[in-house]
C-alpha cells in the first residue's frame, strides 16, 4: 500500500472527527444559550422562555406570564447571551490566528498590546470625563485606543523594516506594559465613583449588554469573524515558517497585516462592549489544538464556537453563584486561564511534563 493511500484515510478520518466535534460544540452553545435565558437570581421556566421567545415573534400567546419575567428574559438575558457569544467567538479566534502568526502557543491577543490600548482608550474616557458621543463615549474610546496602539505596533515593527514575529511580540509587550502603567495613573486619579467603575468594568462584565449594543457590536464582530476564517490556509502556510511560506507564494507581509488587522478589530469590540476578559484566547485554541489537531481550516471554526460557549457558561455562572450580586466575568476566565497558563510554561520548558 502506498504512501498515499495510507495518508488519504488518516485525512478523511481527522476531517470526520473534526466535523462531529463542531456539531457537539455547538449543541452544547445552543444549549447553554437557551439555558442562560431562564437561569439566574430570577428563575423563568423553559416553557415560559420559549413561549416568551416565540411570542415576540407572535408565534405564541405570552398570556399569563408575568411581565416582570418577560421584561428580564427578552430585554437582559437574550441580548447578554448573545453578546456573550459574539466575545468568546472574537477572542478565540483573535488568540487563534496570533498564535499561529507568532507561531507560539502562549501568544494571546493581550500580548500585542491592543486590550490594553482598548482598556487605555475606555478608562481615560471615564476618568477624563469625556461625553463626545454620549452613552457611545465609552465603546468608541476603547476602538480608538485599540486602533492606536495596533498602528503604533505595526510602524515600529511593521514588515518592511525586515523584523520578524520575535520583534512584534517584543513591542507589543513593551506597549501594553506602557498602557498598563497609563492605566494605572488614571485609576489613580479617579474619583471614588468613577473608581468602582474602572474595577467593575477592568475585571470585564456583559451585565449592562442590550439590544442596542448588540446591534451596535453584531456588524464589527462579523467583519472580524469573517475575515480571520478566510485566513485560514494563509495560517497554514505560515506555520511551516515565513520563509518557506513565501517561497510556495504566500504575500507574508501582507497576511501579517491583515491578522493583526482582523485580531485588533476582534480583541477593541470585545474590549469596548465587555471590559477586559482575559485568557479566552490562551485557553481555547490551545485545547482545540489538542483535540483536532493545528490545521487552521479546522481549528478555527471550532475555536469561534468553544469560545462562545466558555463565554456563555462562565458568564451564566457568574450572575448566578451569589445572587442577587454579579461575580465579574474576568474573575471567571482568569481563574481558568493562569493555572493553564502556568501548565503550557512548564510543557514548554526542557524535560517538561508531555
């Protein structure tokens, strides 16, 4: 038997499994997001949710159901789970295509800077007291410190400079710590009121998440989604490294700019509608990784959908855990996200565990 032959069912197999491992995953996010809507300090009965949900449609009567459990259902736990989805989708695969573009799988999308140019954006916003585009000031603010701190990456070590990855993971290191410390001068400076603000909204939450926002976020996340899905072989070809990726005709200049282009878009909107939730985007390629193996036509589809769901279950969880307050999202994540953090540094040390 030749060679071949043996190769095409091993790719026929990886390929089925890959496709059974995405129908479970988004089983299990549907599930979790129809869950969401009736669990919480206020509990609705399934059947109630989905009449509510189906009557807003006008597919069903909503007679008889308090208007106080409709009001919460539709207007909060709707808006808040999908939104929930949309980050985790956004923030896996903005660490997915970094750590295929640094070719590293301890990149996560903080690394290049641009959650801490988003979160610089938004907290110097609230500090400052800006109100240039009302209840928007906040999301726009955070968009523009993202946009400003990826632009200022890519000239210091953009491409054509000849720099690699080593230098771009190296400036973006130094400005997130440089926004960091901004960060810190103006949590400082805040009052007391604002100060309870830039807590809440450092450690992340999707507790003021709407119909509105939804709308507001829906056409950037598309965008970005859609956009790090086509660079998938892209990544591929990457992955056998930036040399030979341009010898078989990969434009690598090119392909860089746009994964940074489409992983800040990813990284500002989840940033400026969630505050900072961090290590998604550490935790969820990896473990994909794992399980489906590097190739990107798969990982990241499968990584936009687990993203989700973590999102969705572990924001389920914390305004549920201690009702009637709300445990911050990023609470959740970090909590997840440093002890796997830690395995991944000792898995990649010498003679580590394997």
């Amino acid at each position: 038997m030749t060679a071949a032959a043996l190769t095409l069912p091993k790719a026929e197999t990886r390929r089925a499994s890959s496709v059974l491992l995405l129908v479970v995953l988004v089983a299990l996010l549907l599930a979790a997001i129809v869950l969401s809507f009736g669990i919480g300090p206020l509990h609705v009965a399934p059947g109630d949710v989905l009449r509510i949900v189906l009557g807003r449609f006008g597919l069903a009567d909503m007679e008889g159901i308090a208007a106080r459990d409709i009001a919460v259902v539709w207007n909060l736990r709707i808006p808040r789970a999908l939104m929930g989805a949309l980050i985790g989708a956004a923030l896996a695969l903005a660490g997915a295509g970094l750590q295929g573009l640094f070719g590293n799988p301890l990149a996560d999308p903080g690394i290049v800077g641009v959650t801490h140019g988003s979160a610089l954006g938004a907290i110097g916003a609230i500090v400052l007291g800006f109100t240039t585009f009302g209840e928007w000031t906040v999301p726009v603010s955070a968009f523009v410190g993202g946009l400003l701190a990826t632009t200022l990456i890519y000239l210091l070590a953009r491409p054509g400079r000849g720099s690699g990855t080593v230098t771009l993971l190296l400036v973006g290191i130094a400005i997130g710590a440089g926004c960091s410390a901004a960060i810190g001068f103006f949590t400082y400076r805040a009052s007391e009121v604002q100060l309870q603000s830039l807590t809440f909204w450092q450690m992340g939450s999707l507790g003021t998440a709407d119909w509105a926002d939804l709308a507001a976020a829906l056409p950037v996340f598309i965008v970005g989604l859609t956009g790090m899905l086509l660079l998938s072989t892209p990544l591929d070809m990457l992955a056998l490294g930036e040399r030979q990726a341009q010898h078989i005709g990969l434009d690598v200049k090119r392909t860089r700019a746009l994964l940074i282009l489409c992983s800040s878009l990813l990284v500002g909107a989840a940033v400026a509608f969630a505050g900072i939730v961090g290590f998604v985007g550490l935790i969820v390629p990896h473990v994909v990784r794992l399980l489906a193996g590097p190739r990107h036509r798969s990982l990241l589809p499968l990584a936009a959908v687990a993203g989700a769901l973590l999102v969705v279950v572990a924001d389920t969880a914390a305004r549920t855990l201690d009702p009637p307050s709300e445990i911050p999202l990023g609470l959740f994540t970090a909590s997840l996200g440093a002890p796997f953090f830690l395995w991944l540094v000792m898995r990649q040390r010498p003679g580590g565990a394997r």
